[in-house]
C-alpha cells in the first residue's frame, strides 16, 4: 500500500534530510519567489549556473540537478500551472508534475523525496484540490513501484497541513 510510505510535515523544505526535494519552479529554472527563491538561495549559486544550461521546463516536465549546499542530494524541478478556472488542463499538468518527479527520481535511484505544495503559492491552485492531486498521483504512483521508500508533503501552512491530512485520513 502507498499510503504507509507517505509523510507529511510541516517545515522548511530546504533543511530535509532526503535523497531530493522537489523545487515548484518556473519554466526558466532559474530562480524566482517562494519556495522556488528560498531553495535557490539555500543551494547556493551553482545551482543557478547549473540550470542555465537546462533550457527551461514546460509546466508537467521535471528536470534534475544536484543539491549542492542542501542536505538533499538531488533537486527535481518541476513548474505547475497557473490557476486559471480549471479548464485549460491545470488538473492534467498538476498530476504531471507529480508523476514526473517521482519517475525522474525512480531513474536516478532516489529513495526518499520531499515535495512542496506545488502551485499552491503565487499560482494559486485551490489547496484542497491541490492536496488531492497531489496524494492520489502520488498514491497512485506508490503502488505501481516500490523503488521509492519515501515521499514527504512538506507544506508552509496550517491551511494547506490541513489540506493534507484531509486526503491522507
């Protein structure tokens, strides 16, 4: 079963101790607000130089990078949709982002990875529609392949915690 192997914690994403963390970026990789600032400033600027030579990411994708300063490993980043109304694919591209990351993280032998809650900042996804996403694609991810030991929700926010536990009960 998924769910066993998926936490929840409410705290600072850029001082986990996993394999790699899962950065809400933008389709320039190159450093913005939010989650997406402070895991840029925490990595040090050699993560920026790195994802220089990236070319981007279109919303859905994920790419790899080296943690460098952080204790993760690895930095998936992955860019969500803006909300818009929902019916421009936002729920489709979300569910990407999560199903993405953790087959880029299955390719590179990631065993635990922590994920923000993506889209839920600046993009202003609904929470509990985001939550929901995010724990069935995940869950549903988790039961077709057990390379993944563990996936932690790491969210800023009582309102979105919340959220969470809501899908995860």
């Amino acid at each position: 079963m998924g769910e066993s192997r998926i936490a929840l914690v409410r705290g600072d994403l850029t001082r986990l101790a996993v394999h790699a963390i899962v950065n809400a970026a933008n389709t320039s990789l190159l450093g913005g607000g939010g989650v997406d600032g402070a895991i840029h400033r925490a990595a040090g600027p050699e993560l920026l130089t790195e994802c220089r030579t990236l070319g981007g990411c279109r919303p859905g994708e994920a790419k790899i990078t080296h943690g460098y300063l952080l204790s993760a490993r690895f930095i998936i980043h992955t860019v969500g949709p803006v909300w818009s109304g929902g019916h421009r694919g936002e729920p489709e591209t979300l569910a990407n982002c999560y199903r993405n990351s953790l087959s880029v993280a299955t390719s590179n032998n990631v065993r635990t990875i922590a994920f923000p809650a993506i889209s839920c900042g600046a993009y202003r996804y609904p929470i509990a529609d985001a939550a929901e996403i995010a724990v069935e694609t995940t869950t549903e991810f988790l039961r077709e392949n057990d390379s993944i030991a563990e996936v932690t929700f790491v969210v800023s926010s009582d309102d979105i915690y919340a959220a969470y536990q809501r899908q995860l009960s």
